[in-house]
C-alpha cells in the first residue's frame, strides 16, 4: 500500500479559529513536555508514556476530548524514537528536539469518517472540539478530486486518522489516501543514471505485442538516450555562495570582544535567512520531476544498485573540496526512492543491477573502455569513442540479456555468484522472458547498425580542451578494479 497525503484548507470562522487556536495550544504543550520526560527519562514506549501522562493530562485539559490526549502522548512517542535515532546516526547536535508545531490528529472515532467516506463529493468534515462536534466545510482542490476519484473506483481508500494541522494563520486538513499499487503491461524497458547535474536516460520501447518477437521485423530500432537537466551541482554551489555571504554580513554583528567569531552557522539570525532560500524546496522540485518523467508510461525501469552512501563512495579519490561538497549534495537516494514509489502507484517496476563496470565497458565491443582527455568521453581499443553515460545506461540493459552472462565482461566473477539458469525463463519475476527476447534483439540490432553509423554513440570530440570547464560533467570517478 502507498501512502498519499492530501493537504485541503478549511474554511474557518473567527471562532472555529480560536477554537483550534486553543486545542493545537494544549496539544502541542502535551507532545513538548512529554517529549522533554521521554528524553530525558529514556522512555520511549507508548503504551508505558499513556500510563504515565494519560490521566494528567485529562485532568490539565478536560475539554480537550480523550483520544486527542492519546494521540498527542503517541505522537510524542515517535518523535522522540525518531529523534533518538538521528542523533545515534550524529545528525543533531541538540540535546532535546524543537517541537515547533503539531499535526493534530483525529482518529476515526474523533470524526465524520462513515459520514465522509460514503459520500459521492464530500465538503465538509466534523471534528470533536471542546464544546462538542462542529461541521467545518473544506476547500477541495483538483488533486483531492482526483484521489477521491480512485477511492470510488476502488483503487484507493482514506485512511481513518485525519491530521488537522495549522500552516502560518490558515488551517488545513489533511487526509491521507491509501493507494494499490497499479498492475500494468510494461510499454517501455528504461535505464537511468544520475549525475551530478544531469540525469541520462535510455528508453527502449516494447512493441505493442510481445508476442510478436517471433516474427520481430529487422527494423532499425536504436535505444532513445536522453538527459535530464538536474543542476545540483549547480545549485549547491549557487547556494554555498549564497550562505557565505551571509555569514560575512553578519559576522560584524557577531564578534567576540577577543577578535574573534562566535560560529555564524549556528546562529538563529543565520538560519532565519537561510530558511528563506527555499533550497530543500527546489531539489525536492527537481527530484520529482526525474521521477515523473521515469514512470509517465508503465514500463520496467532499471538502475545502478547504489550502496549505502553512494556520495561516498564517488567523492573518494576527489580532492577537491567544492567538487566534493556538489557531488553529497546530489540527492542519489532521494531520487531512487521517490521513482520507486512513483512507480509503483503507476504500475512500473524497478530493477536494480549491479553498478560494476558500467560505464567501463564498451556497450558494442564488450572490450574495456579507456580514458581521454575528456572525462566524459571514453575510447575503445577498437577504434571509436563512446560517451560515458550511453555506456552506463546501454550496459544496463546489457545486463538484463543471457549475454551479459556469457560476455561474462559486466560481472565481478569474484564476488558475484553467476547463476543464470535461475534467471531463465519464466523464473524472473520482474522481466517476463519475452521482454528479455525483446530487448536482447533490440540490442543485438543496435549493435549490427552501429557499424553503419559509429557516430552515435559520442556526441562530442575528446579533443576539447575540457579539463576545467569539464567539471560540470562530473560524475562517478573511474574506480579503481
Ligand atoms: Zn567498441
């Protein structure tokens, strides 16, 4: 099941506002000192915190209707667990979390939720507040629709918790819709790879039947390969600049009588401008629209296997700093999950394959690829050049066909048990055996063209005197193997 969490104003009177002032008040002083005691106390359990705090707080609040007092105690429960688990992974350095807001949660008993979910075209909800249950009419908008849309189609249900929650001085609902992951005929088969400011793409398209790879004509099919402009190298090292001249105009401000400067980054002043830049905002912008583009049509995507930290892995060997700083900042992980839940609520599937030697390999020639003064464009011993990222994406696919076994060129024999016979057939559950066929001919197709036009697989002359001006290219440093 997917989650979707749907965010719709309310429309609120000037009393129903003081109304909700005042229970996200109490609620909010519930979750803070409870938080405060869990941390503190190293308590973390739910059930142990409601028996601790449930019956004072229904005393402190009487008006505040019980499940609230529930919920705020649980809440405080996974803040706190999730808190603790950042700071064992080092990344927050205070001592206690800032609970700055809440998300006020009523449960299926708390509201109109039989009422709501057997309407055709539900505007307005009932909440329990002090002095009993008000109707609040809601403001739907095109998105709201259009999950509502899938919940009478039966391809999704609303959940029974709904979260009342306050953005600046106006209130919204937020509903959240449980989503079935959608089973599509797979149209395309596409390979992505994510760089540092671009993401390359290749997209073979599977004909209409795949039945009729039997009689598959010989047309000239050749893999689409396309780009992505992503710009987060870019944008982080727009923003680094940004940042710094900040710091330098706040540091006379923040002097020490010594000479010397309290540390800017840490101030509020500092974080206060900071928050204004919209950085998250703009990358997560980006980030989905990778993913968009990925799954607009069902199809089997298929990607590198990124490691734990796969920034790490790519920044060793790089010694240059800014370099370094632009490469963390290329969301690697948040793209890959992002497409995978994208494609999971439009009926594609993600295939991971190992990430060794793929943009080593001559996707033509399956000889080792060597260097040029381009960073971007490589050279096979058989005489052509190829660019990098078509490497890496082909190779992909590559990688999906008995071929890959055979060549034997893509696998790590030493660390990678070979068993293809388990993969054959129909035993693969992703990639249905006809597809394989497919694109095992579309490959086999592209290969026998190339020696008519060789010219394809580089779009650039590794004559450019690149060297500096390449950096923006960057991607994976060659690893050593
Ligand atoms: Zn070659």
């Amino acid at each position: 099941m997917l989650r979707r969490a749907v965010a719709v104003e309310l429309e609120v009177t000037k009393e129903l506002n003081k109304l909700l002032y005042s229970v996200e008040a109490m609620y909010l002083n519930i979750v803070r000192e409870v938080v405060e005691y869990a941390i503190a106390n190293n308590v973390t359990n739910p059930t142990q915190l409601h028996r601790l705090f449930y019956s004072k707080y229904r005393q402190e609040y009487p008006s505040l209707n019980s499940q609230l007092v529930i919920q705020a105690i649980r809440q405080s429960s996974e803040i706190t667990k999730s808190f603790i688990e950042r700071k064992r992974r080092g990344l927050v350095g205070k001592p206690y979390p800032e609970v700055r807001s809440a998300s006020i949660r009523f449960v299926e008993t708390t509201w109109n939720y039989e009422q709501f979910t057997s309407s055709i075209a539900p505007v307005r909800i009932t909440i329990s507040l002090p002095g009993g249950r008000r109707e609040v009419w809601i403001k739907p908008h095109k998105r709201f629709w259009l999950y509502w849309w899938r919940v009478l189609n039966g391809e999704a249900e609303l959940a029974g918790t709904l979260i009342v929650k306050r953005r600046v001085n106006k209130w919204y609902a937020v509903f959240i819709f449980e989503v079935k992951p959608r089973e599509a005929k797979p149209q395309s088969v596409v390979s992505f790879d994510i760089n540092e400011n671009t993401v390359a793409i290749s997209r073979i398209n599977l004909a209409s039947t795949v039945g009729m790879v039997a009689d598959w004509n010989r047309q000239y099919v050749t893999p689409e390969l396309y780009m992505i402009r992503t710009d987060f190298g870019r944008l982080a090292k727009r923003y680094e600049r940004i940042r710094d001249a900040i710091i330098d105009r706040l540091k006379p401000h923040f002097a020490l009588p010594s000479g010397n400067y309290v540390n800017i980054a840490d101030t509020r002043e500092f974080r206060k401008r900071v928050k204004h830049l919209r950085e998250r905002g703009r990358k997560i912008g980006r980030v989905r629209h990778v993913a968009n583009e990925l799954t607009k049509t069902p199809a089997i995507i298929v990607t590198e296997e990124l490691g734990d930290n796969p920034q790490e892995s790519m920044i060793n060997g790089i010694g240059k700093d800014e370099l370094r700083h632009r490469i963390k900042q290329t969301p690697f992980k948040s793209i890959e999950k992002v497409v995978e839940d994208k494609a999971l609520e439009r009926g594609s599937r993600v295939l991971h394959v190992s990430a060794y030697r793929n943009s080593r390999v001559c996707p033509i020639h399956f000889t080792r690829l060597e260097g040029t003064d381009d960073w971007h464009i490589l050279k096979c011993p058989l005489g052509h050049l190829v660019d990098r990222d078509y490497a890496s994406v082909t190779n992909m696919f590559w990688k999906l066909t008995p071929e890959a076994w055979a060549k034997g060129v893509w696998w790590n024999l030493k660390s990678e048990e070979m068993n293809w016979k388990a993969r054959e057939g129909d035993s693969n559950p992703i990639i249905p055996h006809p597809i394989v066929q497919y694109l095992h001919a579309t490959l086999k197709e592209f290969k026998a063209s190339f020696e008519q036009s060789p010219a394809v697989l580089a779009r650039g002359n590794p004559m450019n005197p690149a060297r500096g001006a390449n950096e923006g290219w960057a991607r994976k440093p060659p690893t050593p193997s």
